[in-house]
C-alpha cells in the first residue's frame, strides 16, 4: 500500500483531490496529478504574484515563512522591520537566533549620556546658559536611549531579553529615582549584560547596585540596634524571594505547586525567614561619588556614582549567625559580602527558580499559560544547560523560543494558547515596521512616557511597584476565569485603556505623530511620523492590502470575520473624497485594533 505524505507549511485547510500516482510524497514542486483549493487566493503583490493554494505543493512564495518570521519576532524581538522578515524568511530562525546570541550589546547608559550630551549641545547653541541645564542625565535622557536602541539596535534579543526581565527585577522612575537617568539606565545594563550570561550574576550585581538600594531601600540599611528601636529594612529580603527568585510557594520542576496533606501549598517562607535574610543586606552603601568626595554610610543617592556597586560597611553590618529559608545557616564570622554572597548562592540554588523564572520569561514573550511540560522543559534547561551549569539565561532564552508551544500551530484553537499583547510592544511593532526615519539629531528616537502612561498604563522603566504593571497571576473575570486561566496584561487594559489605545492608533496612522517631543526639549522639538507609502499600489485591491497587513501584523491569523468587516469599510469609502490614502489608514486602523491583532497566538 502506498503512503502519501503531506507537508503543511503553517496552519491552514486544503482541500485535496488526488489521483494515486507513482510518487512518494507530496510537495516542494512534486503536485502531479493533485490540486489544491482554499476558499481565498492572497493576492500579496498585485500583478506579480498571487499566492494561490497550489503554490503550498510548488514550494513558491511561501509566505507562510513571513507569517511565522513575523510571529517570531514579535516573540523574540520588538517586531520586525521588513528587512528582518525578509532575512529569516529566506535563511531560518535557527540562523537568526545563533547571529542573535552571538552578538554584542547595545548598551543604555551609553545611549542615555550621549542624548544628554547632544541635548546640552543644543542648549547651548541656541543660546542657553548650560548652568540652567540639568547637571545629569535624567528619566527623558533614558527615554531617548530606550526607544532608540528599541529602533536601531541590532541586538534585539538581548534587548528583548533585558525589557523582559526589567518586569521582573523592577525598578522605576516613578519615585526618587526620576532625576538619575544614568543610574537607572547602568542598572537596565546589568540585565542587558546579563541576558545571555548567568541568573547568580546577574542576582548578585542587582542587589549590589545602588538603584536597585535605593527603590528597595536596603541603601544605608543599618544593623540592628535594640536600645533605639532600629531594625534592619526587611523590604529587599522579601522581594528578593518573592519577586526575583523563588516565589511564594513551593514549586514541583513543573511550575505546579507542592501541596501538604492537608491539600494546601506550601509557604516558602515565612517571617522569621525574612527577617534573617534582612539582616544579611544590613551595611551597604553609596561605593563611589560623582565628585570623588570622602565616602560614609548614609550617603545619599545625590552623591553616588551609580557605575560603582555599593559598598560594604562592616561596623553597620549585622554581625553573627544566620538562619534563611530551609534552614540554611549563614554562619558568625564572615564579611558582609561574604554573607550576601552566601545567601544568594543559597537562594540561587533553590530548586523553586528553574520553574518560578520559566513561568514568568515564557508569560513574557510568548503565552500567559504555559503547560506543565513547557514549563518543565525550560526549568529544566535553567537547572543544567546541558553542560553542568546552572542558571544559564542564553540556553533558558533559546528554550523557549524552540520549544514547540511557541514554533508550532498545533495549540492555536486552544484557549489557553497566546497572551494579550502589552501596549508597549504593540506600539514597538507598529514603529519598527511602519516608523519613518527620526529628525532628531544623531537620529534618536523618543517619546514622552507620559504620552504612554497617561492612556495605556504603562511605559518602560515606568512602573508604579515592584509588581510591575500587572501581575503575573491577574485573572480577569469571564472565560479566562471561569476556564482558570491567567490574563496577566489584562489588568492593565479596561474602558480608559482601551479607548486610550485607540487614540493613539488613530495618532500614528491618520496623524502620522509616532514619537513626540515637546518644544521646550533641547533635543529639538520634532516629530517622528510614521510612513505607509510602501502601501500605495497595495491599496488597490483591498484584498491585497488586507492580505499584506494580515501577514506582517497578524501572522497570518486574521480571522474571515474580521477581514470581511475590514473589507465592508473600505468598500464603504468614497473614493471621491478618500482616495487610496485613506483606504490605506483606515485598513492600518483597523487591524491594529482588531483581536486579531491584540491577541498574540
């Protein structure tokens, strides 16, 4: 008997009637005697090529590898340029993400200070006085760094690495920290640096860094002095467990939660444990000033140069034994970074992080529920890389990229499949795809986090809490809740959001505003705009131009309803009035804010 095999490049129905014929197998360019139908031909490129159902055997114009490449980097990156697309279309994902890991970082302090330095440039050219300009780098400079590397930086893994693990090891510039740009900006590097390197490195420089002391306040943090009612702060020890390693409870290699016998999960810790591990970050301080002036403990930020991790003071150390979770004992006599390191390594060594660290990264690029196994399966590569070494974030990173749960169709009906895309990285895609080129000098990229904030909730490096801007585990009520299910971005979208989000949807397509800046900026009071000219000879045929965004932004994904929908508007255009113009916007429009296009599967 003979067997036929078919091979289907991405998730879609054909229809087939076949003959049986002397060939092995069906595809790249063996069709005889078979044809293809589909309900619809995409016509991508108007009197070129149309891309029919028969192609799927021919092996021509796969678009299906744009469809998964854009996919990819919505995952893997801030959303693709079409140039990008196009490279992995035609090479691989394996090629991209090896180019990827071996690639050197972008750095934001770097980017931060020459903003700073090209702004007072301007200042002073166009007559300011620079004692009138601010004396540092602050929270716009960082803004300036951050879209611009987002835009032009050709590590986008790494980048899209660190703006992951930055919700989780949070700091923000909605606090004291809103005036140190650079500070704020050398802490997002140890996450950068860190992002193919090692969890206990990059664990230990946060909890040495003076922006991460002074948002947990374990800067100037003194021993215990009884007769003075002076406890050491318990803040960093308890998000340090909480947040930044093992979690609330105990965990199985699965993600799942260990239970007693009594069917309840087990606490981690408990409060007795938090206050030992408090003591151990009793003593640091500000490590080097800015203007190499004498150093003392409870110097404050004002001074501190924020390259240089804080220092250990040892008389404001608590000395003396100490006992942390599980009952690790931290034994009398050690230095103060000698305790650190101990428990650090302790918590390092958790089993709890493998699982507690694969959840969060996986709910971070690629779907809000993760199954047992891809939880496993990446907790498993974080406990041992393959080599014996533990904790290595280039092979955690890769892991779950590859794992099938993100490569393939096969989950794509399932309720659980995909994540609510968070309007950051909405806005990211939409301008790395659709972005002009910036008028700013230097070509630097920004945008007012108020601009964000104010409307969707959320900017980079702007966070409210330690918690992020939403919590891992928010369920809102409905399907996900009845079907227990997480919908952790959800929290942040509601009536304002939504219409907030809209409104700035209309700002790129109809307005063409992409980043602002404001005209008392010293950086020039320019906008960048968005360009959809590539779209023109498109908009011809509305099927073409649905069919184009459909790939590009939806990956293929864009339902039959929400095409006819899209269809019924433009058809519904004047033409005498509106033209191929705004048939154009109104398609970008209306994709962008169809599920189709928020829900990322």
């Amino acid at each position: 008997m003979k067997q036929i095999y078919l091979l289907v490049l991405f998730c879609t129905s054909l229809v087939f009637s076949h003959k049986i014929v002397a060939q092995k197998y069906i595809g790249a360019g063996n069709a005889q005697g078979v044809t293809v139908t589909s309900s619809h031909n995409a016509k991508i490129y108007p009197g070129i090529y149309t891309a029919s159902a028969q192609n799927t055997l021919q092996g021509e114009g796969l678009i299906a590898k744009k469809m998964e490449a854009t996919r990819f980097l919505t995952q893997a990156g801030f959303g693709g340029t079409l140039d990008e697309i196009d490279w992995i279309a035609n090479n691989s994902i394996e090629k991209w993400l090896a180019n990827q890991l071996a690639m050197s970082p972008t750095y934001l302090a770097d980017s931060t200070q020459m903003a700073y330095d090209i702004g007072l440039e301007n200042y002073i050219a166009n007559g300011g006085d620079s004692s009138n300009y601010t004396y540092r780098p602050d929270a716009r400079h960082t803004s300036y760094a951050w879209w611009t590397n987002t835009m032009l930086a050709k590590d986008q893994l790494r980048q899209r690495a660190a703006y992951a693990l930055s919700q989780i090891m949070v700091i923000s510039f909605e606090g004291d920290l809103a005036g140190y740009g650079i500070g704020v900006s050398d802490y997002y590097d140890i996450l950068i640096r860190n992002a193919f390197g090692n969890y206990k490195t990059m664990l230990s420089e946060i909890s040495e860094h003076v922006a991460m002391g002074a948002y947990l306040s374990h800067l100037n943090n003194p021993k215990s002095d009884t007769a003075n009612n002076i406890h050491p702060d318990e803040n960093y020890a308890r998000e340090i467990m909480q947040l930044f390693s093992i979690g609330l409870f105990q965990l199985n290699i699965d993600g799942s939660q260990k239970l007693d016998g009594n069917g309840n999960p087990i606490p981690t810790y408990d409060n007795n444990d938090i206050k030992e591990l408090a003591k151990v970050f009793t003593g640091l301080s500000v490590g080097a000033r800015e203007d190499g002036g004498n150093l003392y403990f409870y110097l404050g930020t004002w001074a501190a140069d924020f390259k240089v991790p804080m220092m250990m003071y040892e008389d404001q150390h608590e000395a003396g034994q100490k006992t942390i979770i599980d009952g690790h004992v931290i034994p009398a006599g050690q230095t103060g970074k000698e305790d650190i390191a101990d428990a650090i390594d302790h918590l390092f060594n958790h089993a709890n992080v493998g699982p507690f660290m694969a959840k969060r990264l996986i709910q971070q690029l690629v779907k809000s529920n993760p199954s047992p196994n891809y939880i496993q399966t990446v907790a498993e590569a974080f406990n041992d890389n393959g080599e014996g070494v533990r904790g290595d974030m280039k092979k955690v990173f890769s892991t779950i990229l590859m794992h099938p749960e993100a490569r393939t169709c096969a989950a794509i009906n399932d309720p659980a499949q995909g994540k609510l895309r968070e309007p950051v990285l909405r806005y990211t895609q939409f301008a790395r795809f659709f972005g002009g080129n910036s008028p700013h000098q230097g070509g630097r990229y920004f945008n007012y986090p108020s601009f964000l904030r104010d409307r969707v909730d959320q900017a980079p490096l702007h966070a409210q809490t330690v918690f992020n801007f939403y919590s891992p585990a928010f369920s809102p009520n409905g399907p996900l809740a009845n079907a227990n299910l997480v919908g952790p971005e959800f929290e942040i979208h509601n009536t304002r959001t939504s219409i907030g989000y809209t409104d700035m949807v209309y700002y790129w397509v109809e307005s063409e505003i992409l980043f602002l800046s404001y005209s008392s900026d010293a950086l020039n009071s320019h906008i960048t705009t968005s360009d959809l000219t590539s779209l023109t000879e498109l908009a011809k045929d509305e099927d073409a131009l649905i069919d184009y965004l459909d790939i590009y932004l939806c990956h293929g994904q864009l339902s039959q309803n929400t095409r006819s929908i899209i269809k019924n508007q433009l058809n519904a255009l004047d033409p005498g009035l509106s033209g191929i113009d705004a048939k154009i916007r109104l398609a970008v429009y209306t994709v962008m804010i169809s599920p189709d296009y928020v829900v990322l599967k």
